[in-house]
C-alpha cells in the first residue's frame, strides 16, 4: 500500500498540473524584450514550424492606496494562451471593468475602484468585476518580481486590451502543437523544448538589428520637434553672441575716446582735474560693461543648457541593440517549487517505502514460516497417506497467492486511491490546482506484486524444501526444543551469581533462540529507525532555508542598483539607524557550462574588499565551520556547482554573462552552501579573467531585527532615491523556501503515523509468534506453581531488551536512513543537511515504548488463558 501510494504522489502531482496546463493552454515560453514588442516580433515567431504566438500589453504598478505591487495585464477575449479561472464575479466585459488577483480579494472587493495612473492607458479608474486564477502563478503565496515598490510583487490585476493606448507590447506568450501532449516534466518535453528555443533565438537574434532600425528611426521622428527647438535657440545664442561682441567692440571705441579726452584735458587743465571731469562718463562705461558681463555669463549659462540638451536628445536618439529574454514554464513564479516538490517526494519514494516494505517482508517471511512449521504433523499425515509432495504443498502455495492477491489489489486501491489524494489536499492551499488527477501505474504495481510474492511466496517454498526432505515419520513428532547452552554472562561469576532464576532463564532464552532475537531486535530497530527518519525529515526539510540565510548569508537585504555608483542610496543606507553595515559587491547572473553536463545558472559576486565579505557572507568550508578568504588569483565556488561538474581545485570553470559572451575563472576553493549556486572573487580577480572592471553594483546591508513593516520602510526609501531597482530581504527568501517544501511534510507526517502502526505490528506478531513456539514450556512453569505475572515476565523480559537494543539500533538506522534519503532528495540547486532534533529520538523512543508496553499487556492477558493440560499433551 504504502509503496505503490507514495510512488504514484509524485507522477498524480504531475498528472494533475499537466491536467491544469491543457485546460488552461499554459505557454511554454515566455518572452520579454528590453526594446518592447511588436507584431513583427509575432510574425517572426509565428514562422517557427507549430508555434502559436500571443501578446499581451503591461506593466507594474504601485498602488498607493492599498500599497500594493502590483502586475498589470491586458485582457482580450481572443485570447487563447493562459486563461483566467474565474473564482467569484465575471471577466471584463467594458473598458472601464478589471479582474483582481483573488489573494488581493479583500484589499479590492467587487464593486470597489482601483485607480491605475498610467501613461500607456487611456482610464486611470477601473470597477473591479470579478476575482481569478491565473496559470502565470501557480502558487497561492509568489507572485515574483516588480520595478515598483519593494520589488516583491503583492498580486496581479487584468484589464482590457482596449484601455491600453500603446501601440507596444510587453510579452509574448509562445507554445508549440507538438508539445502539448508531452508531460512537461518528462525529458522529451525538455529535449524537445530546448530545440524550439535554439530555433527560437535564431529567429530573435535577427530581430535584434530590425527592432533597433525601428526604435531608431522612431527616436529620430520623435526627436525631430526637438531638434527644431534645439536650432532655433541656437540661432537666438548666435544673434546674442554677435550682439555681444558688437557691445564688446562699442565699449571698448569708447573707453579708447575717453583715454584721448583724459589726455587733451590733462594738458589744458590738469590731471587731476581732467579726471574729475570724466568720473561720469567712466562710471557709465563700468556700468555697460558689468552689463555685458552679465550678458555674457547668461549666454555661457544658455549655451551650457543647450549642449546639455544636444547631449540628451543624442543619447534618446542612440538606441542600442535590444536584448530578448526567454522564460520557460519552470521560470514561473512558483512553478519550479511544485515541480521540486514532485520530484523530491518521489525521490523519497525510492527509499522510505522500500525500507518499510523490508520490514514487512520480514515479518510475512517469519509468519509463513512459523505457519507451516505448526503444521508439520499435518503435513506428515498427508505424506503417510499418499499424497504427493506437490498436492501437499498446494495448500501452502496457494494460501500463499491468494495472501498476495487479497493484499495487492487492497494495498493497490487503498494506496493509488487513497494517499495522493490527501497529500493532493493537504498541500492544496500552497497551488492553484484544484482537480485531482489519478491514475494507475502498471509497472509499480508489477513490482510490488512481484516482491510480494517473492517474500510470501519464497517464504513457504524455502520451509517446505526443507521440511518436505524429511521422513513422514518424523514430521509426525514435533521438532525438540533447542538444548539450552552455557552463555557467556555465566562466565561471570559475581554478577551470575546475584541473578534471580527467572533472570538467568531470560539471559539463556534470549542467547538460545538467537534467530528470534535477531528478527525482534530488528524489527523494532526497523520501525523505530523509520520513525526517526520521519521526524528527521520533518527537521531537515525546512533546514535549508535556515541554513543559507541565518548561517552563509548573515546579511538581511540585497539592494540592487539600476547602475553602479550611485551615491545616494549609499547615503540612505548610511543614515538609517538601522542599517548596522553595507558592502557595495559587483553581482550578476551567469551560465556555467560543461561538456555532457546540464548548464547551470549561478550568481557570481566579485568583491573590492574580500576580507570585509566574511562579515556579511561566511565561506566555510564544507563539512567544517573553517572559515575561507577568496583569494587573489581564483574563484570560491559553491560545493554543489563543484560537485555538479566533478571539479578539484585548478580546474577551469566555462561561463557566459547575460550577454552570452564566454569566459573562464579558475576554481581556487569550494564553499558550503545549501540553496543555489554562488562564486565569489575579488575585484582584481574579476578584472584579469573577464578584462573589464566589476561594477559596484549591489549593496550586501546588514539590518538590526525588522519586522514587516521596517523592512517597507526602508525598501521605499531606497526606492524612493531612483537608483534601486529592487530590494530583497533573506528573511521574505527563507519564507518562501519553506514554504516551497511544505508539502513535504503532508509525506513526512503519514511515513511517521505508518512507521508506528508497523511498529506496533512488528512488535505483537513477534510476541505472539514467540508465545506459540514456547506455550508447552510456559505452561510448564504455570504447572511448577508460578504464578502469571511472573510467567509474563519471562516474556515481558525479553521484550524490554529487544525494545532497548532495537531503539538505540534504530537511532543509527534512522541517523542513515535520513541521511541517505536527503541524499537522494537533494538537487543541483539545494542541499538538505541531516538535521534531527532531540524531541524526534525522545518521541521515537517513547512510541515504541507505548507499543511495547501495549502488547506486554495483551501478552499477559493471553498467558493468562493458557491452557496447561492441551499444551503439556504428548504429541506422540
């Protein structure tokens, strides 16, 4: 039950998304452009063999009314990828009409207006009409990225495409015929949609130039008034600068006329009285050229503005190459986390079943076996009688199958019918999908049946193999108890000697039916490690989270810079009483690649002081707290990203930026990390591998404890500057992470609650089997004058240690087994670290305790009602 069950989560998981992604034709990509779209860029696409293209006009916005991020959609009726589900209300039938994002339903009720300042609309009020799903965001509690706000979108709105009043668009939506009926997490989906892409970014590349000659040729048509203004203020300067020089020229004639008048006077009359004389016309003069002067500095102070302006208008009408970038479904916010989910819970799968389905073959084994056992003076009858041995054992052989049958079709219709569905619901509040999709897997239930039958079935034909060898003769007398032997504790006088007889009989029968002890210890070692590694699993799942972004990062916020060099946020950082520290670091998304290896994406930080990085990123080594430095000549890379291409230090790294231009770094050290790919070098480093300059773009900023609100204040504020693009707090990340497991846990929590119901299975069929091969010697205690709780002691006894020894045996069972499931769960992109928490060992513990303590309390009550008479009858 439980194998088949928990093998067909993940597929049903699977099954029920791809449900979701016909009836709603979800794209397979989707495509942004820094330039816009056009529908050029959709005719281009469009020539693609089997594509369907759709655009769709928007952009973010701040809502300042309720202060929400807001995506912003364009709707149309024709439209045929992505469609909305309607939750409540209807879709916008008038241009004044929007649907709402239904997690933002009780900050716009229907019936409410939202207003949209925008300038590519042609309303700015809108009447909210109904609340939706959209397949863009598959999770109830993501919702991505803006360039508004704090970065962090709140929810999306969709209003039709007739209230935009651009002629450009902003994505496009693409999917392909030959891939809708492919699984999108199979690999000829992948396979298949990584071709479509290469095609794809042929077709764009070429765009590329198209698009520039037409944001050019607009540029200029647009500039063109401009440039109009422009020349005619500059013919105004030119005039005014002639002007000018001809007021120049007039000053300086008449400064010329009175130095000559000064000369004639002085000799007439005197020089002191020639230059009273002349005050007044030399007073005029100063007075004319403080006046040009003026004119002067107005003129510099014009021709600087109208150069400034030139300067501008030549960098509006100089446009550069636009850049196309591609999404895939698994870019979606939220969407890689489902996928993970189905892929992590089928990982576990692989193992926790598995292990579980040994315990139960176990004990099916040790069943069947004792059965026949039972039987064997029966079984000699028959054989003295004249029966074959075949007609014999069919009585065997088929209890046998019909044992496989009855458990496999119930374990089947329980499992496939009964666990996806509540692991389906229990994380049902994380995603939008809302019909179950269930079906059988054939090869799942073949294998289980086969091991089924390996286990009862093998069971009865190994232990008639051996009993059928023997004579009928001596199948009719049954088997002599196994002679009693010296232990080793009797070696040990003083501590034998003080032993009671019922404790030395304990000690001999646990030593003497060695094979029953073995199975006991363990199967409650078995169980009580299963137990263990559920509880771990529910401690280690959300441990990277914790990990990553209490312990590697130890800063609080990332502020992206729309450019580096920006002193302004610089100086918000400073003056905010709760920033404790900031370090500007160069940051920027790469592509490693390797031969025969998938590529991966990683953020790579370069650093102008690397010994300040410590203090806001620790570089420890892997399975040590050793600290690192990133070093001149090297890179630190992330130990996932190592491991993932098999590199050792020295090794060269292959890598392209966003741009698609290839570079290599040197692996210098490896670092521990749980979530992602990182690689950091310093500043110098960057600058001789890449050969250009790591720009500072990025601020790493440690806070004092924020709650929600501080942490918006302050992502405003920065904002507000101008120069962030984004603010993004580890604390939202670690949020999200954990969230993203959560289903995990719905697994986790019925892996437990079976673990203990085989325990207490384990433990009563062990016990009760251990009652029916010693009755004749307990009965004979009974007839000797022991009283019943001391004969349950003897059983009671051999428990308590079996339970002792299989606990702390299944302590190191459980510790491997978790570790070796996380193993198996973790990804290229996170790595689960084993963490178990002392209230798992205590609770394992004490669970197997209440089982144990449950069956010694049956067993007593079966003792009790022995019979001593039938049980002490000679069986000849």
């Amino acid at each position: 039950m439980l194998f088949v069950g928990v093998k067909s989560v993940g597929p049903d998981l699977t099954a029920s998304a791809q449900n979701e992604i016909k009836t709603n034709n979800m794209s397979d990509l989707q495509i942004i452009s820094t330039g816009g779209l056009t529908k050029d860029d959709q005719k281009s696409v469009e020539k693609i063999s089997g594509s369907q293209v759709q655009l769709s006009k928007g952009f973010d916005y701040l809502e300042k009314n309720k202060k929400n991020n807001l995506k912003v959609y364009s709707y149309s009726k024709a439209d045929k990828q992505n469609k909305l589900a309607v939750v409540k209300g209807h879709l916008p039938q008038q241009q004044d009409q929007v649907v709402v994002d239904e997690v933002l339903s009780s900050d716009y009720p229907l019936g409410s207006t939202i207003t949209l300042n925008n300038d590519s609309l042609k309303k700015t009020k809108f009447h909210v009409v109904g609340f939706v799903r959209s397949p863009l965001y598959i999770a109830n509690e993501e919702r991505g990225n803006t360039t508004v706000g704090d970065g962090q979108a709140n929810g999306f709105v969709y209003i039709p495409l007739k209230s935009f009043a651009t002629d450009v668009y902003s994505q496009m939506y693409v999917t392909f015929d030959d891939l809708k009926e492919k699984t999108y997490s199979s690999s000829s989906y992948k396979h298949q949609l990584n071709r479509h892409i290469k095609k794809l970014d042929k077709v764009l590349e070429k765009r590329r130039d198209q698009r520039q000659v037409e944001l050019q040729n607009f540029a200029t048509k647009k500039s063109g008034p401009a440039k109009e203004k422009i020349a005619v203020q500059q013919e105004k300067l030119t005039q005014a600068k002639q002007q000018l020089s001809n007021g120049k020229s007039q000053l300086a004639q008449q400064e010329r006329q009175l130095n000559q008048q000064e000369e004639i006077l002085a000799a007439q009359v005197g020089q002191q009285q020639a230059q009273q004389q002349l005050v007044q016309p030399r007073q005029q003069l100063a007075a004319s050229k403080n006046k040009l002067q003026q004119q002067e500095q107005q003129l510099q102070q014009g021709q600087q503005k109208l150069t400034a302006g030139k300067e501008k208008l030549q960098q509006q009408t100089k446009i550069s190459k636009p850049t196309y970038l591609t999404d895939k479904r698994t870019d979606m916010p939220g969407f890689n986390d489902y996928a993970s989910l189905s892929d992590r819970i089928d990982a576990i799968a692989n193992i926790f079943p598995v292990f579980f389905f040994f315990i139960a073959i176990l004990i099916t084994f040790t069943t069947m076996t004792r059965m026949i056992t039972e039987d064997r003076r029966q079984i000699g009858t028959l054989l003295s009688l004249g029966y074959t041995k075949l007609e014999t054992s069919m009585k065997y052989v088929l209890y046998a199958l019909l044992t496989v049958i009855i458990g496999t079709v119930l374990g089947v219709l329980v499992g496939s019918k009964a666990l996806p569905p509540v692991v389906f619901k229990m994380t049902g509040s994380m995603y939008i999908f809302q019909n179950f999709s269930s079906k059988f897997y054939p090869f799942l239930i073949w294998l289980a049946s086969v091991a089924a039958l390996v286990a009862t079935l093998g069971s009865v034909i190994l232990v008639l193999f051996r009993d059928l060898r023997e004579k009928p003769m001596n199948l009719l007398v049954e088997k002599a108890p196994k002679a009693g032997k010296r232990i080793i504790m009797e070696k040990i006088t003083p501590l034998w000697r003080k032993l009671s007889f019922t404790k030395k009989i304990t000690f001999r029968n646990l030593f003497r039916y060695k094979s029953r002890m073995i199975l006991t210890t363990f199967g409650i070692a078995g169980c009580t490690g299963l137990m263990l590694a559920g509880f771990g699993l529910n401690d280690s799942i959300p441990a990277p989270g914790t990990k990553q972004f209490s312990e590697i990062n130890r800063y609080q916020a990332l502020a992206t810079l729309k450019s580096a060099g920006k002193d302004k946020a610089s100086q918000v950082l400073q003056d905010d009483q709760r920033v404790t520290g900031k370090l500007p670091v160069h940051m920027e998304q790469v592509t490693f690649r390797q031969k025969n290896s998938s590529n991966q994406v990683a953020s790579l930080y370069a650093v102008k002081d690397p010994e300040k990085l410590q203090n806001y990123i620790s570089l420890n080594m892997p399975g040590s707290n050793k600290t690192q430095v990133i070093p001149k000549n090297g890179a630190v890379v992330s130990q996932r990203l190592a491991q993932a291409y098999n590199l050792k230090k020295g090794d060269k790294l292959y890598f392209e930026d966003e741009k698609g231009r290839e570079y290599t770094l040197k692996l210098a050290k490896v670092t521990e990390n749980y979530v992602g790919h990182n690689v950091y070098l310093s500043a110098a480093y960057y600058q001789k591998a890449l050969g250009k300059k790591a720009r500072l773009n990025s601020f790493l900023v440690r806070t004092k404890k924020q709650n929600s609100k501080q942490q918006d204040q302050l992502a405003k504020k920065l904002a507000d500057t101008g120069e962030v693009l984004n603010t993004s707090y580890t604390e939202t990340q670690r949020s999200k992470l954990e969230k993203s497991v959560k289903g995990m846990n719905s697994i986790v929590i019925i892996f437990i609650v079976l673990s203990g119901t085989l325990a207490f299975v384990v433990l009563y069929n062990l016990t009760n089997i251990n009652i029916s091969e010693r009755k004749r010697e307990l009965a004979t205690f009974k007839v000797l004058g022991f009283f019943d709780k001391e004969v349950t002691m003897f059983i009671v006894r051999e428990n308590i240690i079996f339970t002792l020894f299989g606990i702390l045996f299944g302590y190191v069972i459980g510790w491997f087994l978790n570790w070796f499931i996380l193993v198996y769960a973790s990804s290229n992109m996170m790595v689960f670290p084993v963490v178990i928490k002392w209230p798992g060992y205590v609770i394992s513990a004490v669970m197997t305790i209440i089982f144990s303590a449950i069956v010694m309390w049956v067993t007593h009550r079966k003792l009790q009602q022995i019979d001593m008479i039938s049980a002490l009858n000679s069986s000849e």
